[in-house]
C-alpha cells in the first residue's frame, strides 16, 4: 500500500470466529480455558456462553494490522476487553475491525481502531504501534 | 477464593522456555487465519510463553483458570520475534484490587532471548471472580 499519512481510513476487515476457530486456537496458543469450549462452565462463571479468546480477538486484530502495512514491524499492541465475543455453537461470531491512521511520527504510525462483534465495541483503548521503513515493507 | 494483596511484587516464571519453531509459529498463524504466504511470527504469539508464565501464578496460588478472564493485554516489542528464538518469560504481580465480587490482577511479563535481551514485554489485567 501506499504511504500512511494521518487520517488515512483503512478499509474495514471483517473476520468469522466459530467454534471450531476456537479449538484451534486453544490447540495452537495452549488457552485451553473451558470458558472458550464448555457452555456450561461458561455459564457457572457468569459469562453468556462460551467466548472467544480475548487474544484471539487480539490477535485478528493484529492480522488486520499486518494486511494493512504490508507487514509493518509491530511496537505496540494492546487492548481492553470490555465485551466478550460471544460464539454460538450454530453460528460464528463476527469481528469487524476498522482503523485509522492517527499519526505519523519519527518513523513510527499509530493506529486508531474500533473493533467489534455485531453491533458491540468489544475492545477498548485499543492501541498498534508500527514502525515504518521510509524504503521497506509498508511501501509495497 | 480472593487473590491475597500481598501477591504484590511476587514473581512466577514460566517453567521452560519456548522455542519458536517454524511450526508453531505456522500454527499459531494459521489458527489466526493467516494464509501460507504470511512467514513472519505474529505479534501476539509471545502470548504463548506469557500464558505459561501466568500459569506458574495460577498453579502457585492455586486459583482455577476458569476463574480468570482476561480483562486486558498489551504487548511493547524491542524487536521482531523471530524463528529460531529461544524465549523465557517470568510474571510479576504488579496490582491486586478487590471490587468485591472479583479481584483485578496487574501483571508484567518480561520475555527475553537466549542471550538475557529483552524482546518484549507483555502487561495483563486478570480479572478472578464469579461462580462458585
């Protein structure tokens, strides 16, 4: 992609996690909370339903990052998770992951993201940092 | 069971190191949907090394996983994770807050290479309560 410059709008990228996402992840991360695959133990600590892990969130928010920078090195990336992703046995969860270009700045770029599961922010104050090589990987 | 405030400034490190493969790190990648072009370690990988150092906590004071959820993360890097890495992790409690009907747990985690270089470091809020 071309340059980043701050305000740039960054096209939304939209992501399904269902259940079997979910195993996965717990496979491949070693998360094998029951909260991510047992809806009754799930339930008996107050949760809807099973959820998806925060750092599955995460970290498809971090893809979204990379897809946007041509893989840009990562300074920085954190958030609150102040919704849980709900996920369904029938039907996949949505994450729906917009950014922003907020500034540019002795080689570094933040981002300013809104990252949802349908209508809900489930992340707050999330925050990605990159680095950008004037003649690298964020120019392709 | 509440989370004793004098956990503060106790630390637990991850019991072995993590070696980045080239398969774990395809695992890791794939389970976040990255397709087999993508050959860099995805930056919330380190997650794996900082869950294994959480579980040290978790085991030495004999809280349940299924009582934690993870109510924050943010990773700082001081480089790129690479294949061939050698990580080790060690967890410091940093806060405990009591809001009554659950506890909030403030971690560091610092992940170094073979060589003792900081690579990164992950900061964890862990929220304990609920049920029985």
């Amino acid at each position: 992609m071309s340059r980043l410059s701050a305000g740039d709008v960054l096209p939304r990228q939209v992501f399904e996690i269902s259940r079997a996402d979910l195993v996965a992840y717990a496979e491949a991360s070693g998360d094998h909370n029951p909260i991510h695959q047992d809806e009754e133990v799930a339930r008996s600590v107050g949760l809807p339903g099973v959820i998806a892990h925060g750092m599955l969130t995460l970290g498809l928010v971090g893809r979204a990052v990379q897809e946007w920078t041509g893989g840009a090195e990562v300074v920085e990336l954190g958030a609150k998770f102040v919704s849980p992703v709900v996920v369904p046995a029938d039907a996949p969860a949505t994450l729906a992951v917009e950014g922003t270009v907020k500034d540019v700045a002795d080689g570094l770029v933040t981002l300013a993201l809104d990252v949802r599961s349908g209508d809900t922010k489930v992340l707050g104050m999330p925050r990605a940092v990159l680095r950008v090589d004037p003649a690298g990987r964020s120019e392709g | 069971m509440p989370v004793a405030a004098d956990l503060v400034g106790r630390s637990y490190p991850a019991p072995a190191p993590l070696e980045v493969t080239a398969e774990r790190v395809r695992a890791f990648a794939a389970a976040l949907g990255h397709d087999s072009s993508y050959d860099d370690v995805p930056p919330t990988f380190p997650i794996v090394l900082a869950f294994d150092a959480m579980q040290a906590f978790l085991d030495a004071e004999q809280v349940d996983l299924h009582r934690i959820v993870h109510g924050e993360q943010r990773f700082t890097y001081e480089r790129p994770l690479r294949v061939g890495d050698r990580l080790s992790a060690t967890l410091v409690v940093r806060t405990v807050r009591s809001l009554g009907v659950a506890d909030v747990i403030g971690t560091a985690s610092e992940i170094v290479d073979a060589d003792g270089a900081l690579v990164c470091t992950g900061t964890a809020t862990l929220v304990h309560g609920g049920g029985e």
